[in-house]
C-alpha cells in the first residue's frame, strides 16, 4: 500500500479528473459505494482466486473470533450490481454511472502491483446489446485520448464466439470456464502453453486454438454452424460497425483469442491496446446476468474501465516531495508582530491569491528557501524599515530579484506577475 | 454505511472541493493514505473505547486464526504522524497537509452517524506554538464562511490550563486524564452530571468546576499560581490576540470548561460554533507528543477538523435520484441508423457540449421522459424526414418547445441557449 504525499496527489488527481470530465460529457454520473461489503455480497462472483484474495474484516465485540461477516470492497462491479438492486427506482430504467475509487485485494504484493489500487469504471445497466456496448468503447479509448495517449486498437470478441465454438465441436458446455482460463493465459504463456494447459484439463482442444488463430472466414464458417456462434459473430461485426468509424485515432478488431478471466460476462468483451503496450490498458464487456442475482430478476448491463494504476504513470510525472499550492510566502521578519503577516496574508488570499505565511521562526534566508523548495514564487518581505516607509519588497524567487513597491499596489503588481 | 447516488455525490463535491480551495489557498497540500494501516500503529493511540471501535482485518491464507494485524483508519491524524516519520526527509522541517477522506469506525450506528464517515483536516508538523496554532484556527473559520456560514464562536482553552489548575490544588497529575473525560462531557450531561462522574472516579474535584465556571479573574488569580497555569494562560491570551481579529464574522473566547476527549492535546484546544448550533462543528489543537511517537524525537504539530458530515446538510441540499451531467440527448428514432446518433454526440462533445445518446430502444416519448426526468434540458431530434431536409429539431424540455433548425447551424444554436 502506498502514501500519496502532495506533489502525487495533485498528479494522479489531474488524470482523475481529465478522465471524470470525459465520462460526465457522455452523461455518466459519480456513484460512491463504501468500502466496506457484507462478505455475503462479494463471495462466489470473483472465482475461487478471487475469493482467497478479499479482504474480510474480524467481528467486533463478543462475537470476535467468529466468522468474518464484513469484507473490503474488491472491485466497483459487484457494488453498482448491489446499488441497481437496492436502488432501482431511484437509479431508473437506465443508469449510467462512473466510480473511480480503491479496492482492495489481499495478493501478495510486488513488481508494480498494490494492495490498495484504484479503480476507475464506466457502465450501463438497463439497455440489452447495442448502442450501450458501442458507446462504452468510445468512453472509454475518449478518456484515454483526452490523456494524450494514441493509436489505439480495441481487441473485440464475444463470450458467445467462443460458446458457439465449443458447442460446434460438441465439448460439453460446463467446460467452458476451463476454456477461457486457459485461453486467457495466451499472452503470457504462448500457444504452446495455452495447448499444454488444456491437455492437462483433460480438454482436446488443439483444434479451438487453431481455429481462433488461423484465418478469420474459416473461423466464421464454423461458428455459422450454431445459433449461439452466429449470434456472436452479430454482435462482434454490429460493434465494428457502430464504434469502429468513431474511436479516436484507432481501430476496433475481432480477437477471437479474446477470453478475459472474469467470470461473469456473456456477451462482447473487449481490450484496449495502445501502441507500443504490450498488456491492455482498459478491458470491459457485458454481463447481463450479475445484476440479476442481487435484483432478483434479469438486467442487463455493459461496462469497462480504465486500469487507470498502469495508465498514470504512462501520462503523468509528479513533482518531487511538497509542492505548495501557494504562489506568494509572506515572511514573518519582526518578531513583534507576526500578526502582521497573517493579516498581510488574509487580505491577498481575500484578493483570490493564494498566500502563505512562514508558520515558524527562522532567520529569512530559511524562510526564502522553504518558498524555493515548495515551488511558491514570490516572497513578500515587510520588516520593520518597510513598515515605516510604508512599502512592501516582493522577492522573485526564481530570478532572485527584488522589488520594492507601496504597500497599496501590492495585490495589483502580485496579479500581475502572475498572469505573465 | 451509506452509498451516494450521482446527485448526492455531487452536491457532497461541491462542499469538499470549496472546503480544499480554501486550504488550498494557506498552501496546504492534499495527502492520501491508505484505508489500511497496521493495526500496532492505530492501538493505543484512542483511549480504551478507541482501541474496541477499530475495525481489525482478518489473517488471510493459513494464518486466518491468528490475531488481526491489519486494521482500517481510525482517523487522519495518525496515519499523518506516520508520514511524517517516515517521509520526513520529503516533507521537510514544516509540513502542512490536508486530507479529506472517510474512516472507519465499529460504532453502533444511528442518530445520523455512521461506521463509514469522511474526516476533514487541516495539520502544521514542524512549528510550535504560535503561528501556527492561529492559522489553523483561521483557515477552518475561513472554510466554513466560503460555505456561508455565518456568526462562528471559536471556544478556546489549554491543556495546561486545566494542568495548571490540577497542580494548583494538588491533584495528582495522573488523574488528568480522568477529569477531563468528565469535563468533556458537560455539554452532554451538566454540571451535576460531571460533578457526580468527578465524584465516582474519587476526585473531589467540585472546587475545579466552581474555578472554571466562576468569574475569569478568579480563575486566573489561581492559575497564576502555577507556571503551567501561566504558560496555558499565555497561549490562550496569545491566541486571542494573534486570530482573534482576523476570524471572519466571528470571536475567540477563553473557554475554561473546555476539555475535548482526546487525550494527545498537549497544548490550545479549541472548538468552533455557529450560531445556533448546540455542538461544535470543527475543532482541534496542538499535539506536541504524537508524532514523536512514531519519528523517535519530539516533532511538535497543531491542527484541526471540520465535522464535514455535520455540516454538508447544513450549507447543501442535493437533488433527489439521479442528474445527468450531460446538456444534450440525442434521440435515436430511426432503428436503422443509431450509429449516426453516436456520430451526432461525438460531434457535439467535440464541441464541448456534453452529450448523451438515448442508449436503449424505445419510442420518442419515453426517450423524452429520461431526459427529463435526469434534467437534461434539451433533446435533438433527428429522424428520417428530418435527414431528408437537413435539419435538425430542438426541443427545449421545459418550455416544451420545438425548433428546426439546418443541421450545421445546431451546435451555434445549442451554444448560444446553453449561455443564456
């Protein structure tokens, strides 16, 4: 788990909002979900990994040492599912929310990968297949142009694509999570992996990687063959269609490796690459039946994110320790009257200039050089000689010029400066 | 624990973000930390009823009945003192911080509060008493007048006034702690209702509360006595003087009866009321010995909090359900050709005006009532004979009106309603 301090705040919160700004223009509102779940509401939707890796909280009190009944939030599908349910008159026929906020898993930490990391999601509950699944590509590869990032190509399948393929081959049904775990694996164990792993499932399936490998109209062909696989090539060709001519600077694809490890999705799913990434930057699909098991009838839903953890530091470089939001420091120089700088500091914050004052005592060559290390520009200097001359010294801290200037046009020059 | 749906989410913004302005403009910096500390840094540090309340995270794996060592925040100011010890090469001789985020606390919720609720802080690490101790009183005043609260009394007091008065009678200053638990609950239960708590805890201490409850000269007479009493004096007549004439629409006041529960204060404590409010909305004061606690050398530190949740149902009123961000809806009237709606918002978002598409299929009429209902003031209309003509209908969801207009004038148009 990770401390922010200042400088990285600011940075990672200009991504945030770069990329809030974009969800809200396509009328997605922000929802808030507390971290904390009822165990109950998160177990048995991520896979057996998944489970293992929720965080649970102890009971209190006299109940401490027994089962844990609470669990920290472990990613924003499962409580916007748990919101619809409990909610739906409020969220209505068509909700299209967006939440960017931490989960929590319990891995083992390491080589760029947190405990507590953030989440940053796009969805829509309510509509069936269609235009729902075109536009949360376009949010989507949107924000991440918005963030300067290019050459995008959106990696499309089905979940249906690869049912039609199994039931075309006749491999029992029930096999199908063993197929997408395995396929899934592709990029980071090769083919050759991919092959070992569905042998050792008992899967002869040597036949399902050369056809989603191989060329794409035998591939069609085949899926021609069942309902389910027709019904996936529709949905695949009819997101060409809509989002393909609107993604900014990219391309939408059929991957018929495409599996994505989660379990819930049933209809396309899709990947995001940019150039030059060798892992996917944003993933997300359909999953019409997860809002049902806690709503207690179908609704269906679409929706994606932005891994947003792997995407900061692709767009982004923060500063260095405590950067001040300050652009002026008021020196406290007679120690007789630091209440003079605090009023000095008022009446230019009063004049929308944000001010700090040196909250310590210190010879002012300190004080010039805590403005410097905190990037705050001007030092505003007013000794006792000053006082008496009425004037004020204004100190550039980069330049290290000084200027001295009567105490009335003080907040005029300041502006000044500052919009030069 | 509470979810926040857009609206609500919304107006809550509004009120973090003037409240961050503010800090903003004394040159506090945003901190974050995370939700999960451990445990052996939160234990002990908030009194015996502190330590039940803190929300413990069970082992996870093979070590799953084992005693917790992960617990969830507590509050802000710890995890600050340990940013501080660890980072203290960044964050340099004065650190001033804020953060706004929710922590979490296993209390039996009800009465308006709740297990998950955001904390609010403004903290200087590094100075001692002065400046900083003034600053941090002003800049919560200040935070609350930018909300429009109005008429603030500061109620302003010392730890070592109370030391001062203990050692004056010669109570053992280890029962300190024992009676300021007692003090701290005068609002609460009166002054018989402490007079008897002092009784039960053996503390003939009805003397004590006649002092700080008498006449102002008395109590000083016998503060005078002691130099604690005199040094608590002195902060509190320092304090008056130094923020007393800048706390906008407001005064601060010596206090005497104030004790504030926490027992890390070392120095001024202080808490604020608007009018007509019966508890404090903010509060805070020094406290010299915490962070030394985890740095191993003394660091002394002053800061406060606004009771954020206290206060957003005082100063905003969110709408009910859910808001569109979005100005515009297209609608979508012609089965055929919903790309060209995708096409349309793309054009209008391209042109800064935020754009939703009606995502599912159904007639005009109920594509007119979602917008409505998430007060999206237009809707654009574009259906076959519409395309035929080259124009576009506007319709103005209030007024109820309906424009044509040629399709390369609608953005101008769109623009020039949207700025009257």
């Amino acid at each position: 788990m990770r401390d922010f301090l200042p400088a990285e705040v600011n940075a990672r919160e200009k991504v945030l909002s770069t990329v809030s700004g974009v969800f809200e223009s396509y009328g997605f509102g922000p929802l808030e979900t507390p971290a904390i779940e009822r165990l109950e509401i998160l177990q048995g939707k991520y896979g057996e990994e998944g489970d293992r890796l929720i965080f649970k909280i102890a009971q209190r009190g006299a109940k401490a040492t027994e089962e844990a009944d609470l669990a920290l939030r472990y990613d924003l599908t499962v409580p916007l599912a748990r919101v619809v349910a409990e909610y739906g008159d409020r969220t209505g026929k068509i909700f299209k929310r967006y939440q960017v906020a931490p989960v929590w898993r319990a891995d083992r930490p390491g080589r760029g990968r947190y405990r507590e990391f953030y989440q940053c999601d796009v969805d829509v509950v309510g509509p069936e297949f269609g235009l729902a699944d075109a536009e949360t590509i376009l949010v989507l590869t949107d924000a991440l142009a918005a963030l300067g990032l290019k050459g995008f190509e959106v990696r499309l399948n089905s979940r249906k694509v690869l049912r039609g393929l199994l039931e075309s081959y006749g491999i029992d049904p029930a096999r199908e999570t063993d197929v997408l775990v395995a396929l899934d694996k592709f990029d980071k164990i090769g083919e050759a992996g991919v092959r070992k792993e569905l042998d050792e499932r008992g899967l002869d399936a040597a036949f399902l990687l050369l056809e989603v490998s191989g060329p794409e109209d035998e591939l069609r062909r085949q899926l021609g063959r069942t309902e389910v696989g027709r019904a996936g090539l529709e949905e695949v060709d009819r997101l060409i269609d809509l989002a393909g001519p609107l993604v900014s600077d990219g391309a939408v694809r059929f991957s018929p490796m495409l599996a994505r490890g989660l379990s819930y999705y049933t209809g396309p799913i899709f990947e995001v690459y940019v150039k030059g990434s060798t892992s996917a930057i944003s993933s997300g699909g359909r999953y019409d039946d997860l809002v049902g098991m806690f709503a207690g009838r179908s609704i269906p839903a679409v929706g994606g994110s932005l891994g947003i953890e792997r995407i900061i530091p692709l767009v982004s470089r923060p500063e260095e320790g405590v950067v001040s939001p300050a652009k002026v420091l008021v020196a406290v120089l007679d120690g007789d009257s630091p209440g003079d700088a605090l009023g000095l500091a008022a009446e230019l914050r009063a004049a929308r200039i944000p001010t700090e004052v040196y909250l310590d005592e210190d010879h002012v060559g300190k004080q010039i050089g805590y403005a410097s290390a905190r990037g705050i520009p001007y030092a505003v200097l007013r000794g006792p000689k000053e006082k008496e001359q009425g004037i004020v010294t204004i100190r550039d801290l980069q330049t290290r010029e000084q200027t001295a200037v009567p105490e009335g046009d003080l907040i005029a020059v300041l502006r000044d400066r500052s919009s030069t």
